[in-house]
C-alpha cells in the first residue's frame, strides 16, 4: 500500500515537530499510511498524536470499513440481554444491519437483515433495538425467516419454479459469534481467527472480575455523535483528560495522577487502572484507597482492586470499566467518515440483582454517566470542529505516558490497514 516520494513536510529526519499544514493540501491516504507507519514505529518516548487529516480521510475511511470493521470482532451487546428462544438484538457494524437472535436450541447466531426477496430490512418495522418474536417475517412480502435465517415460508410463490427449486437454500446470510465472559461479538469475516485465544493474556488483569456474572442493568444509549470514531476511541483510553475536560467531574474521584498508565503488550486489547484519591476514598486498606461504593462489592476482590477502576478494552471499539460494584462497558461504531454512534451499559453482579433498591441506583448512577458522557460527547464534537481548520497546527502534538493506548493503537491500527507488525 504504501509508496514512496510523498512530501508531508510535518516529520523531518529524526522525528521532531514542524508545521503540519501539508497534511491538508496533500490529502492522499498513502501519504497518511506512511505518517502512520512512521509515528507508530517510534518509542514511546517520542509518540505524536496523528495529523487532523487521520480523523478526516474518507479514503482512509473506506479502507478502515475494509481492514477493521469488516475483519475484527465487534461486541453487539450481552448474553443475558437475549435468553431465552426468539430474543434477539439488532446491530449496524460499519453499514452491515445485523441481528442477533437466540435459537431454539438455545444457540445465539448472528444473521443479515437484508431480506433476499426485495431488500427489504426483515425489522424495518421494529422501533426498539432489543425484542423478542416467533420468527421473523419480513414486513414487505412476507417472507418468514427462521431463527437459523432459513426461509420457512413465502406466500404465493408457488408458481414460479425458481422459487421451487431454489427455495431450500434461500436464506438469511449469517456471521461467525463468539462469546467472551457474557459478552456476544460478531465478525463479519467468515474466516475470522478466533476471538478468545487473543484475550486468553487478558485474565490474568481481570479474571477477577467475574464478568460472565454480571447482568446489564441500564443503557445509556447516546445521539449519533458528528466525529470521526476514532477520536472517540482515543478519547476513551486514557486518563489524561480527567484533570482537564472532567476537572468538575472524575477528577476528585480518580485524579490523572494517581492513574496507572498501561503497560500492556497485547495486539488486541488495552488496560489502564484508574484509583481512587485519598479525598473521595471511603477507606484505606493496605495503602490503597478503597472506592466509594453504591452496592455491596463483588466478593474475592483485593484491596487494590476495590481502590481502582480497571479500564480495559478490546480493540477497535469496546471498553469495560471493571468497578467493585458496578461495571460499564461502551461501545463505538463508526457511520461515516466523521461520524459514530457510542453506547454506554452498566451491569451489577447477579448477587445485587433482586435488591428492592437497585433501579433508584440505577437511576442516580445513569444521572451521573450522562453528565461524564456529556463531557465527552462535546469534546469530541469541538475537536472535530477544529480539524477543518487550514491554518491551524494540525500534526498533533506530543503524548503524555497517559495516552500510551493512543501510541498503543497506532500500532494497531499501521498492522490492520498496512500490514507492518511493529
Ligand atoms: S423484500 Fe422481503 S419479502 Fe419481499
Ligand atoms: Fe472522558
């Protein structure tokens, strides 16, 4: 992919800052792959933030579609949302509308909308996004889909004798699922590798956690927002930001300084430990400052687990945020070159589901995540705002070893669009 002879003006020889304003005028994505590849091939000690043009390239966006969202595991929701036969979720993963439905044999699959008759989206009828059926019948001819995605009836087809001898193999495309500790990811590459050998490394930070336990309790479902996604990915991996943008907020809770910056190694996934200040703390155990709590914690946890909150998350678009009482996952898709749509879920461990009062938790918690989410959700809109700018420094700028995922994921994202391993 890459090719050579591209001037871009904003790295000279050994990696120092200059004016970045070419990144605008050349526009090209092979010369944005070589700023990439370069940038990602730096030490840690030298990391840069990529150029505006990264957040704003529709060819590169189009080959993000192809080399990520169409190859990677992408988590669609939880287990527990779709138990029993008939339930099912729906999901748009870079364009594709999926659904996700639990069998008759209990098995959850992953099928294709589209209905093979006209095209029609097989849910076009359905408001909510989670729901339970039958079947499905597709609301345009009525063609009736089983929950494997084959056609199991189609009214007045009889005559035509493609449909007669075609009929058995009419069906609903479907996709590879994987269950990974109650969560369902789906990939829509039918030779994906395995998704749990990748995270196996992964236990070892948050086996404690039980997360095949917990239960979604709320969602937070957030407005399309006008920015590029990853942007949003960047955003939700580092601590840096609290002191800044949540300076009223997460600040006082878990400052930026006292957050643990990852030092993980892993291709496919991320960890930051976010701890508890000594002023917001509701005690000390061992030196560490135990967290404020609005359910009892899940049991078997350390002192230093209940101090933290143990950010980690799977590339290229979903954290959890492991709590001792609470636990948050979000998740990120983009819907357009600079925009994405983001969901924000809370789950408690199943020994806190029947308490009589856990929805008025539920409910002062879910103020709470609006107001952080707010935060971010106008950052990410002001930054994109910004990066249509023509004089403006637009190279980006020097990473803190707070934002070591950002570093973290250029590597990442120079092996899945280019092909280098760093
Ligand atoms: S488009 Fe679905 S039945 Fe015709
Ligand atoms: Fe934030």
């Amino acid at each position: 992919v890459l090719t050579g002879g591209h001037e871009r003006g904003h790295v000279n020889g050994n990696g120092s800052l200059t004016n970045g304003a070419a990144a605008q005028s050349d526009g090209g994505v092979e010369a944005l792959l070589q700023t990439l590849v370069e940038r990602a091939s730096r030490p840690l000690e030298e990391a840069q933030a990529m150029p505006a043009e990264f957040f704003t390239n529709e060819a590169l966006y189009e080959l993000e579609l192809e080399r990520v969202f169409h190859k990677e595991w992408l988590c669609v929701g939880r287990q527990e949302e779709i138990k029993e036969p008939g339930s099912w979720l729906t999901a748009n993963i870079a364009g594709e509308p999926v659904v996700v439905v639990r069998g008759d044999d209990g098995t959850i699959r992953a099928l294709s909308r589209v209905c093979p008759h006209r095209f029609m989206d097989v849910l076009a009828e359905e408001k909510a996004d989670r729901g339970k059926c039958e079947g499905f019948v597709c609301p345009y001819h009525s063609w009736a889909f089983d929950f494997e995605g084959k056609l199991s009836g189609a009214p007045l087809m009889s005559r035509n004798s493609l449909y007669e001898r075609e009929k058995d193999s009419i069906h609903l495309p479907s996709f590879k699922v994987e269950l990974w500790k109650g969560f369902i990811f789906v990939n829509l590459d039918k030779d994906a590798e395995p998704l749990a050998p990748r995270l196996a490394d992964m236990d070892e930070l948050i086996g404690q956690y039980r997360l095949e336990e917990w239960h979604l309790v709320d969602r937070v479902d957030w407005p399309e927002s006008p920015s590029n996604w990853k942007l949003c990915m960047d955003n939700s991996r580092e601590n840096y930001h609290s002191q800044g943008l949540h300076r009223k907020t997460v600040e006082f809770l878990w400052p930026s300084h006292m957050a643990g910056a990852d030092t993980t190694e892993s291709r496919y996934w991320y960890a930051q430990h976010m701890h508890c200040s000594p002023e917001a703390a509701i005690g000390e155990e061992d030196g560490h400052y135990l967290n404020p709590l609005v359910l009892p914690p899940l049991d078997g946890l350390s002192a230093f687990d209940r101090s933290q909150y143990l950010l980690a998350g799977v590339y290229p678009s979903m954290f959890v945020a492991a709590g001792p009482d609470l636990l948050f996952y979000a998740t990120w898709r983009p819907t357009g070159p600079t925009s994405h749509k983001f969901e924000l879920q809370v789950c408690v461990h199943e020994s806190n589901l029947d308490r009589p009062d856990l929805d008025k938790i539920v409910a002062e918690n879910h103020e709470w995540l609006v107001e952080i989410q707010s935060e971010d959700a106008w950052a990410l809109t002001a930054v994109q705002e910004m990066l249509n700018s023509r004089k403006g420094a637009l190279d980006g700028g020097p990473l803190s070893y707070l934002e070591r995922p950002i570093w973290q994921f250029q590597r990442y994202m120079a092996e899945k669009l280019v092909g280098v391993e760093l």
